[in-house]
C-alpha cells in the first residue's frame, strides 16, 4: 500500500514559505483532494516519489517529456553545455539553429521569437497582433487557456454583455474590456461578437485541440470556420500550441487540422523541460517585433543556452523519427480500446476523448464538447477514480479539467498495468 509520509511532511512545511506549498496551483491537489505527491527522479514513464513509490506518468510534466523523462539524448547534451555558461544574455548560434529547425518543421512560421514560457508567448501574440493590426480587442474561448496574463484571466461576460469580466482579483476591468468570450464549437457565438464589434478585433486565439477543459476535440469545420471569418475580417487567428505544438505532428495542430493559423505560440515540448515558450509567424507580421519593429518584447532568459540544447536535441529527435508520431497514437489508441472495454463494464458513466497523444476521461453520460459539457464531469467520481489509480501506480493529472499527454517511453506492458488499475479501480469505487 502507498504511503506519504515525507511527501506529507514536505507538503506541510512548504506551505510556510511557497503559497499553497506548490510554485504552480494545479499540483496542489486542490480539485482531488489529498496531499501532493512530491518527487525525486524520473526516467521514461515510471517517476519515484519521495517515499520511495514509483508511478506510470501520464502527466510528462503537463506536455514537455513526448519521449519520456530523462531521455538520454537530451541529458547528454545539456551536461555537456552547461560546462560552457549557463547563460550569456547575448546571441548565440544555437537560437538560430534551432529557429531554422523549426522553421523546416512548421514552414509558415517564417520568424520566431523564444521567451520563457508558453504565458509569455501568448501575451506576447496578444500584443503584436494588436501592434499589426492597430485594433485592440481580442477573442478567446471559455475553457481554453493561454496563461495567466491579465487579459486572459476573463470569464465570459454575465448575460448579454459582450464585455469579459475579469475571473482573478488584481484583473482590471479596463484590461476585460478587450477580451471578448466566445463558446468551443459554436462559429456562431464568434460571428456574433465580430458583428457587435466591427472593425475592433485583432485577433482570435485559440487551442485549436483544447486540453485545458480536458482534451476537447474541434467539430468539423470549426477550425476552418474560424480561418475564414478571420481572414474575411482581417482578424489574426492565433493557434496557442503551447500543449499540441510539436505533439500532434512535427508541424503541429497546424499540420494535424490542415490549416494554417497567422501566428502560433509553442511551450513545453519546445524546451524539452525547461523554461521555454515562443511565438511565430509570417515574416510580415513578425517584423512588427522590437528591434526591427515597434511592438516591444523582451527577456532577459530568452534562447537561454541550456533551454535551447534541451529543446534543439528534442525536436531533433522527433524530426529526424515521425514514426515517433504514429507509435504514439497506436499507444493512445490501444488504451482507450482498453479503458473503454473495462468503463462498458463496470456501468458508470463515462466519455473518453483522445487526440494524436492526449486524452482525457470524463465521468458524465454528455459528449464532452466545450467547456460546459466538461464541467459536467467536474463531479465527486474524478477525485475518487484519481486516488483509486494513484494509490495503484498510476499518475493521472489532479483534475477532471486537464489533458493526458502520453510519452513514446510507455510500454504496452504499462499501458496494460494502467488498464487493469482501472478496472480495479472502478471496482473499489462501486
Ligand atoms: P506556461 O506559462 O504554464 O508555460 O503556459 C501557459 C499555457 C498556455 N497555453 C496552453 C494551451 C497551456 O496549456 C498552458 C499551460 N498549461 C498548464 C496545464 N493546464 C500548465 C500546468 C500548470 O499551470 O502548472
């Protein structure tokens, strides 16, 4: 049987000096209950915790571990730079290297810029958007993230007010104004608000795969839907691929939907684990970016040499290996075949969806299409089924409202493990 103890003991005293014990909410527990797993090391797809339990993750760190923790390519390389300076605030050949890798990856995105987090890139496509298009408000989507920049902390506007109200205390309601809110799934709540607001709209962003309502899947044509109504209004739409950047396919979202965004910000995998975000685009929309254009952005970190090595070596690997791309859809595929044989059988409620390499269970009898049909699995099922796995083994992320992101490092030796842990899990659960 697990136990917790030094996790506990960690957990108890970190919340005298770091806010909620945790340098990020989410890994609080706070949607499951319970204390939080504290860790020590992690190599493929077993992670050990403090009390010396070891785990199948299915969180990668929220995306950035595709081939597993400690893949060995990109520990090798990183100790060999770090002998070098671990950073130099100035240019180096690595940051051009690796933009032409991506480049050859994702070629409509001419230029790129790295910043320290998938946060930072996307204020920062907010802000050139903005800067090229000389309009002010922007669209977002309920239940997608972007980070926590004021002007995405915005919760739809109460009844027929087209204006956002801040959903975070220290938002301006000056900032809300220019966040409009539309619904997953529906052109029409984006019509609506492009109607209400002519000519004032910069940009729509989006997670053109959502994994922050849980993994939500676009209709048919709502992508390109939005591709035309941004391009008839001369609107930017923006794919924040921070979790399917490099994930879905080499190019991305981008490759996997067919469609081409104007600006695309990349997070997690990008860094191969460290602080990496990016945001990129048509040459004519990047030039707007300081030195070269007006818009002003900067970092004192950005292109950092470490988080370069760490990013170049991985994207390396999954550029020079596609078939990495299809091993882990067969992987994806041969566990929701199984998780959906044991969930028919145990007769509770339940949706699956899974895209390229991501998943996400929901206990509820709705499909699970935007963000209000995932919040009907926002229930007391999820906590019990979390705490029913991990006590087995199985890290699944601590709420009903997030992606899985599987590694290529799994095996169907633990695919199977995970798929029996749930069968007993469901049991323990009746
Ligand atoms: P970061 O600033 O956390 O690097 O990226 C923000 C972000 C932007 N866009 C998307 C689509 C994202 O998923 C994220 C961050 N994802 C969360 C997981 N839901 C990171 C985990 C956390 O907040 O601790």
């Amino acid at each position: 049987m697990y136990q917790y103890k030094r996790s506990s003991e960690l957990f108890d005293a970190s919340k005298k000096y770091i806010p909620g014990g945790v340098n990020s909410p989410v890994r609080a527990f706070n949607s499951v209950g319970g204390t939080p797993v504290f860790f020590k090391k992690a190599k493929g797809s077993i992670m050990t915790d403090v009390d010396g339990n070891e785990y199948i993750d299915y969180i990668g760190s929220w995306g950035p571990m595709i081939l597993g923790h400690a893949f060995q390519p990109v520990i090798d390389a990183v100790k060999v730079a770090v002998d070098n300076s671990t950073s130099f605030g100035a240019p180096t050949e690595l940051e051009l290297e690796i933009a032409k890798l991506i480049h050859d990856m994702v070629p409509n995105v001419d230029m790129i810029r790295m910043v320290n987090s998938g946060t930072e890139a996307c204020m920062s496509a907010i802000r050139v958007a903005r800067g090229y298009t000389g309009k002010d408000k922007f669209i977002k989507f309920v239940g997608c993230y972007h980070g926590h920049s004021d002007s995405f902390l915005i919760k739809a506007g109460s009844g027929a007010s087209t204006f956002g109200e801040p959903n975070s205390p220290g938002v301006t309601a000056g900032t809300a104004k220019d966040t409009l809110t539309a619904e997953y799934n529906n052109l029409d709540s984006v019509k609506k608000l492009i109607k209400e607001n002519p000519d004032q709209i910069a940009a729509v962003i989006i997670e053109p795969i959502a994994g922050n309502m849980g993994c939500v899947i676009p209709n048919e044509d709502f992508i390109k839907g939005l591709r035309d109504l941004c391009t008839e209004n001369n609107i930017l739409l923006i794919f924040d691929e921070v979790m399917t950047g490099f994930r879905l396919a080499p190019g991305g979202a981008q490759e996997y939907l067919g469609i081409d965004a104007d600006l695309v910000t990349y997070g997690k995998v990008i860094g191969g684990g460290m602080p990496v975000g990016a945001y990129g685009g048509r040459k004519e929309i990047m030039d707007v970016v300081s030195p070269v254009g007006p818009v002003y952005q900067a970092g004192t970190l950005s292109g950092n040499p470490i988080a370069m090595t760490a990013g170049y070596t991985l994207l390396q690997e999954l550029k020079n290996n596609p078939q990495i791309y299809t091993e882990l859809a067969d992987k994806t595929e041969y566990l929701r075949k199984g998780l959906v044989e044991v969930f028919d059988a145990s007769g509770f409620d339940y949706r699956i969806n899974t895209t390229g390499s991501m998943m996400s269970i929901f206990f509820t009898d709705v499909d699970v299409v935007d963000f209000e049909t995932s919040s009907t699995a926002n229930n007391d099922k999820f906590p019990k089924f979390f705490h029913e796995m991990l006590k087995r083994g199985i890290y699944l992320p601590p709420s009903s409202f997030e992606s899985y992101f599987l590694s290529n490092s799994l095996t169907y030796e633990q695919l199977d493990r995970t798929i029996e842990a749930c069968r007993e899990s469901l049991e323990a659960m009746k």
